[in-house]
C-alpha cells in the first residue's frame, strides 16, 4: 500500500507496551522477501536511528508467503492473512501473543477484515501454525494459543546466580523460573545463560513471582508477575507467549492443569485461561500512529 508521496505506509503499535513495526502488505508486492531482509528489519526496530519496535510484523496474505504452505499445512487455505512476525535483530519468529492480537487490531482498521467476522475469530498463519484469534464485543482480544507442552527441567544463569526452571513450547521455546526472588532486583540486561544443547536456537526467559491466589483478582484462581528476555530482543515490557509458559508452570507447580491466571507484566496485565487442553491468552492492543517511511531513509 503506497501513499501519495510515494513511500511505503507503516504503522507504529503495541500489545501491554510491547511494541512492534506494522507494514500492510496486502498483494504482497510492498515487502516481497527479497527487499524485508534482516539488515532492513533491524534497521526499522532501531530506537534511535528507525522507527524503534521489538519487532515487525508484515501483514501479508497466507498464500504469498513461500514457507506457509510448510507451516500450515491442511490449514493453509483456511489462513487468508499470514504474521510474517521477525524479530528486532532480523530473526524469524514462530509466533508471539501480543503481535498476533495487535495484527488482528490493524486487520480491523486497515478494512481488511470486518468487524463480525473478527468477533466470530478468524484463523491467523503463523511460523508456529495457524492460530485463532478474535475480538472481544466490550473491547480487546483473545488468541487460541495452543496447548502448553512441557520440555524439562533446566535453568537460567542470572549475574552469576542460577535459577531452576522449566522449558515450555507455547510454539516457541521458553524457560519459565519461578523465583521467590523479588524479579524488579534481578540484571536482564545481558542474555541470561541457558544449557544450549536443550535451546539450540535460543530461547525466552521469564522470571516469575507467583503472589498470593487470594489477592488474584475477580475471576482468576492466580496470579504472577513476571519479567521476560526475549531471544533476538532482549527485554520487553511484556510477551504474550512468555505469560501463557508462566501461567502453565504457575498452575502446575500449584498442582492444577485448568484455570485462569492473571499475569502482571511491566507493560500491564494479561488474562490467561486454561481448560486442560489448550491456553486463550486475552489482552489490549492499540495503533499508536500511522506514517509513511520516507525515500531518503530508505535510502540509507
């Protein structure tokens, strides 16, 4: 989609403040692969010299995506729009819980999606399979994360300390440390060390605190704060797929296998609900502006 002046339009959003770089690409031919490189994407998420994000996310039809037919199988046909999701260092990402939500909030304003079929829900391609995500009649989102599938036990090595925890797939790898640690005193600045044989390809790690399941509020039987650094960014202010890992290793560690989790991220709150088979994670997601990038910082 091209503005008047010529430039490829952009929008800036976030999902509980984790924030990302929007580009409808609704035929596929504004951010082909070719021209969406790493060097690029990296370029867009720079906070000072770019746009600034933790990530981009290319709006993008499922069946001009080379490798969706590959990550959707049987589903592909049932995808119309693909989250071409990379990370802030350039990397492809499998999926993320807050950029979905914002993805269907800009399929909603861009008018590529109507209202009643977003409030139905409507399956989203993803690198880690279709997800189904929707919009909630009163205001935000919900996304159908998939089941929680343990990995084992590992830990974290935070400023020379190390921190039990358990590996989970949310479709991504995450390694969840429950701490009675106060989490606001620990070093996120520097990637905490992981055994690399279990995450060959990185992985995200939330530190979490559970609070006191009195104090839960209405309609949760939990609660939890949590900090994340996420692979390929760093830390965030929030990941959707970092608080449903925390919720699912929350509740087991509880001894439960269903329930709804209120998790405290610094960006916010997030609901996650669980029925023993599969995870909704629920949340806000709002456009912060729209703009168009400009020739000469294409050019550069």
């Amino acid at each position: 989609m091209i503005d008047s002046d010529g430039g490829p339009r952009v929008l800036l959003g976030h999902g509980t403040q984790n924030d990302f770089v929007v580009l409808p690409d609704p035929d596929g031919s504004v951010w082909p692969e070719a021209r969406l490189d790493s060097d690029l994407v990296r370029r867009l998420c720079d906070r000072r010299a770019g746009l600034g994000g933790d990530g981009v996310l290319r709006v993008v039809p499922s069946r001009l995506v080379p490798d969706a037919p590959a990550v959707l199988g049987e589903a592909l046909g049932q995808c119309e729009w693909f989250m071409d999701h990379r990370n802030a260092d350039g990397s492809h990402a499998e999926m993320c819980g807050n950029g979905i939500r914002l993805f269907l909030h800009v399929l909603l304003a861009e008018g590529l999606l109507d209202r009643s079929a977003a409030e139905a829900g409507v399956l989203v391609g993803t690198r880690g399979g279709p997800r189904r995500v929707g919009a909630r009649p009163e205001g935000g989102y919900w996304v159908d994360m998939g089941p929680a599938r343990p990995l084992g036990p590992s830990a974290a090595q935070i400023a020379g300390r190390s921190f039990p925890g358990v590996g989970v797939s949310m479709g991504n790898p995450h390694l969840v440390c429950l701490t009675d640690v106060e989490i606001d005193t620990l070093d996120l600045s520097v990637l905490p060390g992981v055994d690399a044989a279990m995450f060959p390809d990185g992985v995200n790690v939330e530190v979490v605190n559970v609070l006191a399941a009195e104090d839960a509020p209405a309609g949760a039987c939990a609660h939890v704060r949590l900090r994340v650094y996420e692979r390929g960014v760093g830390e965030t202010r929030s990941c959707g797929t970092g608080a449903c890992a925390a919720a699912s290793a929350a509740l087991a560690a509880g001894g439960r296998t269903a329930g709804t989790v209120a998790v405290d991220v610094p960006g916010g709150r997030l609901s996650v609900e669980f029925d023993g088979a599969t995870t909704v994670l629920s949340g806000p997601a709002v456009v912060v502006a729209t703009g168009v990038l400009t020739s000469e910082w294409l050019a550069g």
